[in-house]
C-alpha cells in the first residue's frame, strides 16, 4: 500500500507525517476485517484509515431507520434513562439527554493509558460502528477517521472499566470528539452528542479490545522467538531431539504441542548427539506446556478479533420489516475474561521450565563450563544474578494469573448484580507478557553465553535475529554489570529467528 490514495468524499481524513511505507486502511461493512496485525499498524506504526463512502450511506439509512424506531417503541438510553434510570421516560424533544449521558460518565483514574492503546480504542470503535446496529449519526465515524489521522487522541485514564463496556472512556472520547475536552492535538469539532447517538457510542468494549490485541501482538512475537531460544538452549546442553519429534508430538492430542515441535525442528534442523537418553522436564516437557500456550493464545486472538468486528451495542437496532431494537447484554464480556485469564495462567506455567533451564546452562554437569559460565577466577560469580532476575518476573507472572473473572460487583442500585472483569485480565495479561519477554531474554542471555564459551556460536550467530544479537552482546567472562547486555536480550527476545520484525514501539 502507499500513502498516496482517495478518499471517498464523505470521508475525513487530515494527513499527519507519517512513514513513507505506510498506507490507508480501509474500514467497510461486511468487507475489510480488523485483524490484530491491522490494528497494530494503525495503533503502533500510525497507519491511516478511512471509511469507504457505501459505509457511510449504510450508516446514515441506519441512523434515520433507528430514529424511527425509536419513535414508535421505548428504546434504552434514546428514550429513557439508563442504568437503574432505565424505567425513567426521557422527553424526545430534549436536546441535551445524550450530553448528559456522557458528561455523567466520561470520570475516570489512574494513569494514562499509553497511546498505542488510545489509538487501538479508536481503530476498534471504528470498525464495530461500520456495522449497522448502533444507529449512529455517520459523522461520527469520520469524526474518528479524523482523529485517528491527526494523532489527535483523548486523554483515557486506567481506571473505569469492569468488564462491561469502557463506559467511561468512550463518555470522554465523545467530549474530546465535540471539544469539550482537550485533545493531544487541535480537534475539527462534531457537533454535540444527541440521544440518538450518545450511548450508541459508548456501548463498546473497544479500550478493553484494543489492550488485548495489542498484548497479542506482542505475545505472538516472544512464542516465535521462543523455540529458537530454546533451541540455542538444546544446543548447548545437547538435548536428545527424541523429545520435539514428531513422533512425540503425536502421542498427545494437543494440536499447539504439534505446533511447537515443528517450530523447534525448524530452529534446530541438525542437532548433536544427545548427550542424555531422557533431559530433565525443562527440556523434555517445554513442547507440551508451549503447546497449551500456543492453544491459549489462538483461542483469545480469534476471540479479539471476532469481538473487534461486531456490533455489540445495546440496545441493538434490527431493520427487517418495521425495524426494532434488542436489548441484551452481550456487552458482558465473560468469555473475554475467562479465556484471557485462561492464557495468563498457561503463560505463569512456562516460568518454572525457563527457570530451570536456566539453571541447567550455570551447571558444569550440563555445560562442561564453570559454574554459573564464570571466568576461572576462584570465588567469581558469572550470571548468576541472571537467575534471581528470571526468578522474580517468574513471580510477577504468577501473581499475573490469579483470575480476575472471579471478581463480583454490585452496581447501579442492584441493576448489575455482577461484572465479568475483562478490563482487569487484560491488565493481567499486560503485566505477565512484559514478564515474560524478561525470562526470555534472561535464558537468552545465558544461551549465548553458554555457546560462546563452548566454541559453538560462530555456527549459529548468522542465523535472522542472531546478528544484531551478536554485535550488541560483549564477549569475556570476567564478572561484570551485566545490566545493558541483559537489557539488550530483553529488547531483542522478541525478535529471535524474526530479524524483519525487531521495531520497538516506545509510545
């Protein structure tokens, strides 16, 4: 794609500075579908977007169909209150319900969110609103192109959100959209928010959608890169190849440990000779448990994506015949979050086996080298520290897979009797995978260091991700502040046998 494209002329796009290899990403109703490596390049490399001109039409004859509607049968939030309001009528002429709706829930707390996660938000509400359902005044949907375009991003705040649709940071969008809040940049204000279209907006999960997609992302890259570090790790010990065979693979019904062991045959296509009939579980048992991983993760990026593309507001217009609107609750993200806390815990799972694989490259038994690959020195130490760090996001990750879908509430005087606490899985998830990529790049570390002491590196350190690797990484043996080559495998643990996708998002 390039930068240079057309836009359809209902569309509003404000061109902002962006890479030359970057282009328009287009958003269209039963066409273009928001996957999660799309929503990363809108929410991480600023690619542009647009809505394609029959979207807009389709979203218009939706808004004026639901208007209708809602002018013949009692429609939450358009002639009513909401929440515990719901039983409350609200005078179709008064022009200022839907403000009110949002002016009353945009509060949130905490820290900002990071951009990339505002701008997935965006991304997501984006492509949902495609999806006639909402009734929605259409230019609500160029007004997000627009602000997707310019950078020009809300203020979201961690706090506000359990489960049940990112409420708050939807309310505050909206007054970013109509310029009652500031924005990152100046903003093209939209007219203000009426009935017809104020909960339309809100009633999304798409904060919640956009951290997870972006977790994933992330996530997929380390279980790339992780079976050629654990390969360079089986080289080093000289594992016996028997435990990745497909032979192995076969005697499980797990389609992941499958999937595993080929990534680990490609990785290590010409093992040595086994210098063990059986290698302890850090060796042998690292298909089955990455395996779960694998299946964990796959479950949750089909869910994502899934969530990403549908229309999930409540009420939900329908327009067959005269047209109605269902009220559901299909905003309460219970799958979401059991599924995502799922993949958290298999992700604290993998700790103990890089943990103890660890500690195999420090033993003399395994590696023929000193203790902890130190110089000769008497008394001198080596990476041993590497081990307590290992140790302590090991139990970073743990505390990450105490799930949070076993959380209840009560809100809205007893009108929402639970939440399902998707928002906080994410959150959960966030933490483990940055855990992780740090027990990655601990075994990574002290893999090179192992090959390199044994004479072995110089025949894999050409290979796609090793390079840049091989030239940030000090040679020597001699203790010393191992703080920036640690620092450097962390970065680079994603990248491993991937050299193409070793950019690093620092917004």
């Amino acid at each position: 794609m390039t930068n240079r494209f057309s836009l359809p002329p209902d569309s509003i796009a404000v061109p902002a500075p962006l890479p030359d290899n970057l282009g328009a990403v287009r958003f269209a109703n039963g066409a273009t579908e928001l996957t999660i490596p799309l929503l990363a390049a809108i929410a991480i490399d600023r690619a542009l977007v647009y809505v394609d001109d029959g979207t807009v039409s389709e979203i218009r004859e939706a808004h004026e169909a639901a208007t209708t509607i809602s002018r013949r049968i009692a429609v939450y939030g358009r002639t009513t209150g909401v929440g515990a309001n719901r039983t409350v009528d609200v005078d179709a002429n008064d022009p200022d319900h839907g403000m009110r709706i949002l002016r009353s829930h945009a509060a949130d707390a905490g820290a900002p969110v990071p951009s990339r996660a505002v701008r997935g938000m965006l991304a997501v509400r984006l492509r949902q609103l495609c999806v006639p359902g909402s009734g929605i005044r259409p230019d609500v949907l160029t007004g997000l192109a627009t602000m997707l375009n310019d950078d020009a991003l809300p203020e979201v705040r961690t706090f506000g959100s359990v489960g049940t649709g990112d409420l708050a940071a939807l309310a505050g969008t909206a007054l970013t959209l109509v310029g009652e809040r500031e924005a990152s940049r100046p903003v093209r204000p939209l007219p203000q928010f009426g009935a017809d279209s104020a909960l339309a907006f809100i009633s999304s999960s798409a904060l919640t959608l956009a951290r997870a997609a972006l977790a994933l992302h992330n996530l997929e890259a380390l279980e790339r890169s992780s079976a050629h570090i654990f390969a360079l790790t089986a080289r080093a010990i000289n594992a016996n190849p028997e435990h990745w065979s497909p032979a192995a693979a076969a005697a499980t019904s797990s389609t992941g440990t499958e999937a595993v062991t080929a990534a680990i045959r490609r990785a290590l296509p010409n093992p040595e000779c086994a210098a063990r009939i059986q290698d302890p579980y850090g060796i042998r048992a690292y298909p089955h448990v990455h395996g779960t991983f694998h299946d964990a993760r796959r479950r949750v990026a089909d869910l994502v994506t899934a969530l990403m593309n549908t229309a999930q507001e409540n009420p939900l217009f329908l327009f067959k015949g005269e047209g109605s609107a269902v009220h559901h609750a299909a905003f309460f993200q219970a799958d979401l979050a059991q599924s995502i806390d799922a993949l958290t815990l298999a992700l604290a799972n993998t700790m103990p086996l890089t943990t103890a694989r660890i500690r195999m490259l420090s033993e003399p038994s395994y590696t023929g080298r000193q203790p902890f690959l130190s110089s000769p020195h008497a008394g001198a130490s080596g990476v041993l520290i590497v081990e307590y760090i290992a140790a302590a996001a090991g139990a970073e990750l743990r505390t990450s897979a105490t799930p949070a879908s076993l959380g209840t509430v009560v809100l809205s005087r007893g009108m929402e009797e639970d939440a399902p606490f998707a928002t906080q899985s994410v959150t959960h998830l966030e933490r483990a995978v940055d855990a992780l990529r740090i027990t990655f790049g601990c075994e990574l570390l002290v893999a090179v260091r192992t090959l390199r002491q044994q004479g072995k590196w110089d025949a894999v350190k050409d290979q796609p991700g090793l390079r840049t690797l091989d030239r940030a990484l000090p040679s020597g043996d001699d203790d010393r502040d191992l703080r920036m080559e640690l620092k450097v495998s962390i970065d680079l643990a994603a990248s491993i046998g991937n050299e193409s996708r070793m950019g690093t998002d620092h917004s």
